[in-house]
C-alpha cells in the first residue's frame, strides 16, 4: 500500500487512525489485527502509537505485531513496554526483543543491560544473545553476580553464544559453584565452545553435580570437546540413576572412539531402556572395535525396529573398518 504521493497516502491512513482512535477498545484491536494482514514498513508508526493504548488488550497486539517491523523506533517503544502494568504485554514485549534480527537494535537493548528489574534485565539479555553483538560481552560478564539465577542464566547464554575465551573463568566458576542448578547446566553447556583444557576440570565435576540434567549436559558438552581424559568419567556416567546421562555418556563415548568403553557399553546394550540400548550400538559402531562384533550380532534380534536399525548401522560401521 505504498504511494508516490504522500497526501494521497495520508488520505489511505486516515481511515486507519479513526479506527486506533475509536472509543471502543475491541474496534482499536481489530484494526490493529487488520494492520497486521494489510501494512508495510511505512504503517509501522501507527503499531508503535498503539503501544500507548489506555488498554492492555490493544497494546498486547500491537507489541505482537510489531515483531515483524524491526526499526529503532519500534525497538525503543517495545523496551518501553518492559515497564507496562499488565503483565501480558510485559511478557509479549520480553518475546519481541527475544526476536530481534538486527544489529542496529543492540545499541539499543545495551542502554537498558544495568536495568535494576530483574525481569527488565533478562528481557533485555535475551534480546542481546540472539544479536550476538560483541559489546554485549561486558554487561554480561557483569551479569553472571547477579542476585537473580534467572538473570545469571540469561548472562551464561549470552557469553555462550559469544564465544569468547575471556569468559571462560567466569563460564567455568558457575558450572561449579552456582547455587542454582539451572545456571550451572547453562554454564556447563556454554562451556562447549572452548578448546581449552582448564575447562576439563569444571566439565569432570559437573558430571558428578547432585541434579542429574546438569550431569546430562556435562556428558553432552564433553562428547562435542572429546577429551581423552574424560573417558573413565563418562563410563561412570554409564551407571549413573538417570537414563537420560546415561544416553549422553553413550553417545559422547562413541564421539571419542575410546575401546576402553567398549566393555561399558556391551552392558547398556541390554538395558531395559531402549533409547539407550540404540545409543549404545551406535557409540560401539563408531569405536569399531571388533569384540564388539558377538553382541552386536545378537543385538539384531532386539524387539525394538529403531535398536535393530541402529545395531544394523554399527555392523556395518565395524565391517567397513576391518
């Protein structure tokens, strides 16, 4: 709906501003619903000007609309609604910057990264993770001694997804000493980017950490780093209580090709869990040992097609090896 006349073009919006105008607050949202089939770019303005509706029902779906017209304008107004009343339009507008695609918005989103609102700041850290500015690595460092876990968490995923090496002491103490079990999973997870080996030590004690899913995502993270020196650690892991570590263990010892797991692994074959009896076949198919060959065999006639398929995969794996 775009004109190269623009009284012409005010004369097309009019009609659009009597509706955002209208006292009826359902009329104000319905035309911002019809907005969103019918606008571009240039209609933006109006969407940004019923973010400041006196009712909460308009301002929810012009901060949802708006996802799909990323300008600084609407960026600054969105941000704005991290402060509203309602708590709707609060989590609607967390969810728009979490949404954001273009650099330009970091600047915006780092003027608000020392917000005194624990929820203003993870909004505001969300958004910057998915932009991956590399101005955010300060305020999250910063943010990692926050009070609030579940800001410590969002400044773990930014540093994260940053990928930067000078995070490393900070990533490694909360996989540690976090009082939180869900930062210091998010922590260990971030960890996987690192080639260094000081993280080892921080990844080792995170396997035997008392919450099982940050034992899951220790076993996970060490099968992407796959140092030798985590074997021992992740055949234990074979024995842990949760099943799912045990599929992670599984799965990272086959990434290692390591046969000391090879006896580990001819165990779980057998386990009652048949995620894990497929993740099993899989890690000895990779390692390619061929004392595996027995097991495997007997394998083929597992009741479950998806551990068959899987047997079927490491024989022939083992097979081309030989």
């Amino acid at each position: 709906m775009t004109s190269s006349h623009p009284a012409t073009f005010d004369d097309e919006l009019a009609p659009w501003r009597d509706r955002l105008a209208h006292a009826d607050p359902a009329v104000r949202r319905i035309a911002v619903l019809d907005l969103i089939d019918e606008a571009g770019d240039e209609h933006a303005p109006l969407l940004i000007q019923a973010l400041a509706d006196e009712a909460a029902v308009v301002r929810l779906e012009a901060v949802r609309a708006l996802e799909a017209f990323e300008s600084p304008d609407s960026v600054a107004a969105i941000i704005a609604l991290l402060q509203d009343a309602d708590i709707e339009v609060r989590q609607a507008a967390a969810h728009a910057l979490s949404e954001l695609k273009l650099p330009s918005s970091a600047p915006l989103l780092l003027a608000q990264a020392h917000a005194s609102q624990p929820e203003v700041l993870v909004a505001i850290l969300r958004g910057l993770r998915e932009l991956r500015a590399p101005q955010s690595l300060a305020p999250a460092l910063e943010a990692v001694a926050h009070a609030d876990a579940e800001v410590r968490r969002e400044a773990v995923a930014v540093l994260g997804y940053l990928k930067q090496e000078s995070a490393i002491a900070a990533l490694t103490g909360l996989a540690v000493t976090d009082p939180h079990a869900d930062v210091r999973r998010a922590a260990t997870g971030a960890l996987g980017f690192s080639r260094d080996s000081a993280v080892l030590p921080a990844l080792l004690s995170a396997l035997r950490d008392a919450h099982w899913q940050v034992r899951e995502e220790a076993a996970t993270t060490l099968g992407k780093l796959k140092p030798a020196e985590a074997v021992a650690d992740l055949i234990a892991g074979l024995e842990d209580p949760y099943w799912q570590v045990r599929l992670r263990a599984a799965r990272s010892l086959g990434r290692l090709r390591d046969a000391r797991a090879v006896s580990a692994l001819l165990i779980t074959l057998t386990h009652s869990n048949s995620n894990l009896r497929k993740e099993s076949a899989l890690a000895l198919g990779e390692i390619g040992d061929e004392s595996a060959l027995p097991a495997l065999l007997l394998a083929e006639q597992d009741p479950d097609p998806e551990v068959r398929k899987s047997v079927r995969l490491a024989l022939e794996q083992i097979g081309r090896d030989r």
